[in-house]
C-alpha cells in the first residue's frame, strides 16, 4: 500500500504516517482577519446552491476515486457544488497552506490534514465544533477507534473533523525463519518474555540474521514504536499539565527492555535507515518487525511468508499505537457551507462509501462494523494479515499526542533510544535529559 495521502511525488505512506507538525511561526494561532472576509450567512437554506471547497492531499489513485464519490454527493443533492483540489503540492504542505487561508480569508470548508496537527487546528479558532453532531446516534460515533476519536477531538473540547484514516502496529512474523529454526509461531496471547526469547532464539550471527528490528535514526519512528511499550506499562508521554513524563518507572522498563534486547542479547537489527529493517524482513533476514497496513503490499510483491498478530502484552495489555488522520472542518462564517461540508465528510465516512475508498486501496476500514463486509473480506484474500490489523483496532485506545511541541518532544526522545540502544548512556539518565529537551520544546510551541 503506498502512498494515497499525498499528491503525486510526495512521500511514502510511511513517512506520512510518522510526519510531525511543520513549523508555522505561530500561523496557527487565533487568526488574524486583517483581509476582508465574505459577509457571514447565519440562516440556514438547505436549498441553496452552496460551494463547498475541499483541500484532499490525495494520490491520483485516491483523488480518482474521491472525485467519483463527489459526484454522487453531487447528484444526490444538486443545489451543492465542490470545488475539489488536492491543494498542495504535498500533503505536508497543507498545513502551511491553511495558516496561510486563515490570514487570507480563504480557508477551505474541508481539508486533509495528519493528526499530529489537530491541537494546532484547534488552537486557531477557524475549526467548526462538531461536537453536538457526532452525539447524534445515526452517525456511530463510536465505530470508530478510541485513539482516532481522541485525534478528532484533541484537547478534549471541540471536535473538528471525521478520522480519514485509521491504522495500528502489529507483530509481523517471517515464517521462513521461524520454521528453519524450528521457534513456534508467535500467539494473540504472547507476551514481551516470550517476544524476547524468541528473537534471541531466531537470531544467528553466522548468518547475520536478526529476531527483531528497530530504528536508531531518531526519527518518529525510533519514537512511536516505544510508546506501546510505555502505556502498557503504565506510563504516559505528557502528564495533566501537558509537560513530559515519559521519563518515568514505566519508560526506564520499557527502555530497558529494548536495551537488553539490544546490548546483552544482540537479537535487534538497528536501523539507521527507517526502510532496511522491512526490506531485510521482506528477504528472510530478521524474523520480526512490528509495522502496519501499509506493509501488506510490499510483502506481497516479495512473495515474502508471513504472518500477523496483534503487539506482545504486559499483564494482557496488549495496547498498540496507531496514526490517526482527519478530515478537518473549518468555519467560514457560512452554516450553509458548514452544513453541506458536515454533511458530506459523514456521509463519506459512512460504511457504505469507505469500503469504496478507504478499504478499495487496502487500507483499514475506519469503522468496527465495516469488518463484516464482502468488500473487506475481499481484500483480506488480496492482503492476508489486513484483518489482524483490523482486529488490532481495538487495541488503539490510547492517542498519540497532538501538541504543537510534539516535533520536538519526539527527536528528543527518539535520539535518546537510539543512543541508548546503540551502547551510549543508559535509559534513565537519556529519558530525563529528553524529558527536559521536550519540556523546553513543548514550552516554546
């Protein structure tokens, strides 16, 4: 599966996925309406004809089928036209772009935009509140994930938008390597000690071959793939005041663990790269990986052997990670807009549209319900393993931070693991020297 979130040229569903918030000096606060803003409609007439301006970040392949779907919603309620655009270049390119609307007065009625940015969103003052919406029970609020709900909603105030695409990180196994040494496959009920003692088992220096692999770039994905290991041992990444406290019991355990594995065991291929440890997975080299949806594909196209289970658990937490995205709503000072816009991300998020969208390009559908259709289990056949991941959804139930410093919190406590991991310090001193390198760039956010 690659990259449908993006315009043409635009990076992998991976780096996507793990993208932080651009740096917008500020942009994103509350909005200067210094340019002459359209005289507000505060009466709202279903009938008439309204322009609704939507910004999608979309891939061709994605964009076609989007635009396909527009013209149904079209067809079906006439009075309504879209003005759809990709509107960047890139979809990392959005964000930039709307704080430029917000000053220009040209803000879209919708647009795509990666979760990591919905605090920034919110913070501007330009997002519609949807929340007395989503109450409504026709629209199954809660079919979708606990983490993507949280995305939509990130200080626990205004909702702002749909989730466009949900997904989570599960254990990958190489069964090639696994049935070579003769390690039994791992279970829905493994543990983080059975993990180890299975990478241990698998790992061969003779051959170069690793149990488990793990990014020491640095990057977001050096840090997202520690926070599973984190919240189920009871950590949090920011406390109540919204500092860092990751640096905790349950980080140094979780950190621990890892540099055991790494350091005493020699059992984890360390990536420099965030793209070898898969590769090397995909050609029989390191028998685990915990990765996503998006890997599905490429696996296919390596005939790699292969299987899925949800993350190892501590005490049957079993909790993973996921990287929620939005459909995010503006306010226009139009409720005709705002209606038509609202109207158009529900009905697009419903089952019946996204196993035509979302679940049609192999990604997971965004709702619970939608694992029972044919048009799912059609691509399961395609992408064995995509309904583990859809099972795993369950286990999303904790979000990702949102906050604006959120770039910085994450290079600071992704250079930490892989200092650590590499023989450089210890998990204790790296995280509380990260916790202060988070606190200060979460302070100057």
């Amino acid at each position: 599966m690659r990259p449908r979130y993006a315009a043409p040229g635009a990076p992998s569903r991976r780096q996507l996925l793990h993208a932080v918030p651009l740096a917008v000096s500020g942009a994103l606060g509350a909005s200067s309406l210094a340019a002459c803003a359209p005289e507000p409609v505060t009466v709202l007439d279903t009938e008439a004809p309204t322009t609704v301006t939507m910004w999608s970040g979309q891939s061709q392949e994605a964009q076609e089928i989007l635009e396909e779907l527009v013209a149904e919603f079209e067809d079906a309620n006439p009075q309504v036209t879209f003005d759809l655009s990709p509107g960047a270049s890139s979809t990392e390119e959005l964000l930039q772009k709307l704080a430029a609307s917000f000053a220009s007065n040209d803000t879209p009625d919708i647009s795509y935009a990666f979760g990591s940015w919905a605090s920034q969103l919110e913070r501007s003052g330009r997002t519609l509140d949807l929340r007395h919406h989503v109450e409504d029970p026709a629209v199954k609020w809660k079919q979708f994930t606990k983490a993507a709900r949280a995305t939509a909603q990130p200080t626990g105030a205004r909702v702002i938008g749909f989730p466009a695409v949900v997904d989570n990180i599960s254990l990958f196994f190489n069964t090639t390597i696994f049935d070579r040494v003769g390690v039994p496959h791992p279970t829905p009920d493994w543990t983080w000690e059975d993990f180890r003692a299975a990478a241990k088992q698998l790992t061969d220096p003779e051959s170069q071959t690793f149990g488990y692999g793990y990014s020491v770039s640095g990057s977001e994905e050096t840090t997202w793939q520690f926070w599973p290991h984190l919240w189920q041992n009871g950590g949090s990444v920011l406390d109540a005041q919204g500092t860092a406290s990751f640096a905790s019991d349950a980080g140094v355990s979780a950190l621990t663990f890892l540099t055991d594995m790494a350091i005493t065991d020699k059992s984890i291929y360390l990536d420099q790269t965030d793209t070898k440890f898969s590769q090397l997975f995909a050609s029989d080299r390191i028998a685990m990986m915990t990765s996503g949806p998006w890997q599905l594909s490429e696996l296919k196209t390596a005939k790699t052997s292969y299987g899925v289970v949800p993350l190892p658990g501590t005490e049957g937490d079993h909790q993973t990670v996921s990287g929620p995205d939005l459909w995010a709503l503006f306010d226009n000072q139009d409720v005709n807009r705002a209606y038509w816009a609202t109207e158009f991300v529900t009905w697009l998020t419903a089952v019946e549209q996204d196993v035509r969208f979302n679940v049609a390009i192999g990604n997971l559908p965004l709702r619970s319900s939608e694992a029972e259709t044919e048009d799912f289990r059609a691509q399961v056949e395609e992408l064995p393993g995509l309904d583990v991941l859809q099972a795993n959804s369950k286990n999303a139930v904790t979000a990702r931070p949102t906050v604006a410093g959120y770039n910085g919190l994450s290079e600071a406590v992704g250079n930490a693991i892989a200092h650590v991991l590499q023989g450089d310090g210890d998990p204790r001193s790296a995280l509380m020297a990260a916790a202060q390198d988070a606190d200060k760039a979460l302070s100057r956010a």
